[in-house]
C-alpha cells in the first residue's frame, strides 16, 4: 500500500506533528469552551435588568433613568397592553423577564394564577408598602394608588348632592348618568369593593339602579365620561382621578375645557373611604437577574419614585411616609377605602356575574 511517504521516518514524523496539531485544536477549543461558559457567567451576574411592562414606555422611562442612574443597572423592556401573561407562560424557564409591572389588581392576579410569580422577602418593601397593598404570598406588590371616584358637573350638579358612591343608585339621577362599560377591570374592582362593603345583593340592586340612572349605554374611556358631562349628556360620572390631571394638565384644549367642567368628589369619606386600585409588579418566576428584580421593586416604592408617580401620571404613593406633592396636593387629602386589594380579585368574578345579569 502506498503511503506517500518515503520512509517510516518521514512518515512518524509527519504523525507526530500532525498530533502536535491536534492537540493544539484541541486545547484551543477548550480554551474557547472556558472563555465562552466565563462570558456567560459574567451575562448572568451582569447590570441588566430585563421588564415586561404594560404600562406605556413614556410613563415608565423616567423611573427606568432614575434606576440607572441610581444603580448603574441598565434596563430592557417589552411593552404590550395584552398578551404579556400568555408570552411569560410560553417562554418558561427560557424566559429572559426579570420584573412585571402592570395596571388593575385583575391583572396583577391574572400573573399569579398562572403561576409566574415569584415570592420575594423583602424588609424594605414590607416597610414601605401597607399589607393591604400586596399580596400574603409576596408574589405582587402596589406601586402607586389610583382612585375611583365621582365627578360631577360644576353647573348642574350642587358640590354637595353626592357623597356615597351608594348615592348613584338614587332615583334623582336617572337619565344623568355616564360610565364606561362595567366590565372594564376598573369598574369590576369598584363594584368588588361595593359587595365587600355591602354583600352581594346590595351591590346588585346597586348596579341594576346604576344602569337604569344611565343617561346613554356605557362606552367609552374615562375621558369620554367628562366629555358627555361636558356636552351636557350627562351630569355625573365615574373616573379614575388621574384622567382629570391627565386632561387638566395635557396640551389638548378641548380636554382642558372638559376637565374644567367638572368636579371631584372622594365618595365614602364618612364611613370607609373610596375605592383605590393600584399599578403593581412583581419578580419573575424564572427571572435570570433575580437580585436586580428586587432591587427595581424597591427603589419604584423609595421616596424618588414614589414622587415621580405624582408628576408623571397624577397617581398617589403607596409608600405612607411620601406625601403627594404638586397638582395631587391641590386636591387635598382623602380617605382611602384600606380594604385588602386581594379581596377585589377574590370577588371579582362575582362582580362580573352582577354585570352580565344587570346589563352594566
């Protein structure tokens, strides 16, 4: 058999340095392995803090700079009004989200159910937020507070003609009365916290007496409410009082004109006080940068982000030793109904049951 080469030496070697090369490959390749699984380890333990979000990128980039800012951690988000929980759920522990940040206690609750939360210990975040604003498994946490309340036209309605949201039901305001639709999670938490107040036939004839005062279907946002109040539709509607900051504040005239025309009533303050809801988030169940989670948590219920929910979106702290400043301070204090917000998700299906058989 020819060999190509002309005699066993020349033949050993050419083995011997092709060995030598071998070797060589193959000690460059272990290199490469050990350089890549040392990069990978440095991605895992990296500044970077990766948030699934449905809240609007333009609220949340003043509180992601801060972050930043404060800690050198750097942040990527996806944002989407729908579809996040069925993403996180599909991904699973391949999925790249450290923190969840979302509006409504029927969605923060929707996270949980499907199971992709994860519990966090935390001192500062129990320091900071009231028990009745997280969850008991500290699987979700409150941010910021958001009230449901009245609003009334300046004109036609008398500043004191309403006090209770029960006042609604109230056959003086029959053919006066705007709401968006009851099925909203906005309304289906209010209507939550009325059977918790009242038990659930109450809150019934409540939302059946509500419909028959209504001045045209339900429809619309909160900002269609004022408007009809201000086309002369209606006179009284129900809104969550960031709307009205929203619109006083915004650089639209019209919904200037509309927010002049009405007024605030904080419903309920002689008794239990009014409905909060809350914007919320929590940690990831498979969250890769688990402690950057916890620290994001935290800071957005630290004095600084707590302000900034007031000046960026009119919404109240959570946090009891941050006083609302600014437009929020105007409209002064009120009492806040300090029902356990787990109990509106608890109740929430039945409230939905109230909606479908009244027709709200």
């Amino acid at each position: 058999m020819k060999t190509g080469f002309r005699t066993k030496a020349d033949a050993f070697t050419a083995f011997r340095v092709a060995g030598r090369g071998a070797l060589r490959r193959i000690q460059l390749a272990v290199l490469g392995l050990v350089v890549g699984l040392t990069g990978f380890v440095a991605s895992a333990g990296a500044a970077e803090l990766n948030i699934y979000s449905h809240r609007q990128q333009f609220l949340l980039q003043p509180f992601l700079d801060a972050f930043t800012a404060e800690t050198g951690i750097s942040t990527k988000v996806v944002y989407a009004s729908k579809g996040l929980a069925q993403r996180l759920k599909a991904e699973g522990e391949a999925s790249p989200a450290d923190v969840i940040l979302t509006v409504d206690i029927a969605r923060l609750a929707e996270y949980a159910d499907l199971d992709l939360l994860s519990a966090v210990d935390s001192a500062i975040l129990n320091a900071n937020i009231p028990a009745e604003l997280r969850a008991s498994d500290n699987r979700w946490f409150a941010l910021s507070t958001r009230a449901r309340l009245v609003v009334t036209s300046k004109e036609r309605v008398a500043a004191d003609a309403i006090s209770d949201i029960e006042d609604l039901a109230d056959p003086q305001w029959e053919g006066r009365v705007c709401t968006r639709k009851g099925s909203h999670v906005y309304n289906r938490s209010l209507l939550a916290s009325i059977i918790a107040a009242n038990g659930e036939e109450a809150a019934e004839g409540w939302a059946d007496a509500l419909v028959g005062n209504m001045a045209r279907r339900p429809q619309g946002n909160d900002r269609a409410q004022a408007k009809g109040i201000f086309e002369g539709q209606c006179d009284v509607a129900i809104m969550n009082h960031y709307y009205f900051g929203k619109m006083l504040h915004g650089d639209k005239e019209e919904q200037r004109e509309w927010a002049n025309s009405i007024r605030l009533v904080f419903t309920n303050q002689d008794d239990r006080g009014n409905h909060v809801n809350i914007s919320g988030g929590g940690v990831a169940k498979y969250s890769p940068n688990r402690g950057n989670a916890l620290k994001f948590l935290e800071f957005l219920t630290s004095p600084v982000a707590q302000q900034l929910y007031g000046e960026v979106n009119f919404e109240y702290p959570v946090n009891p030793s941050v006083v609302p400043g600014g437009v929020l301070q105007s409209w002064g204090a009120f009492k806040r109904d300090d029902l356990a917000i787990e109990r509106l998700a608890e109740l929430a299906p039945q409230a939905q049951m109230i909606i479908d058989r009244t027709g709200w």
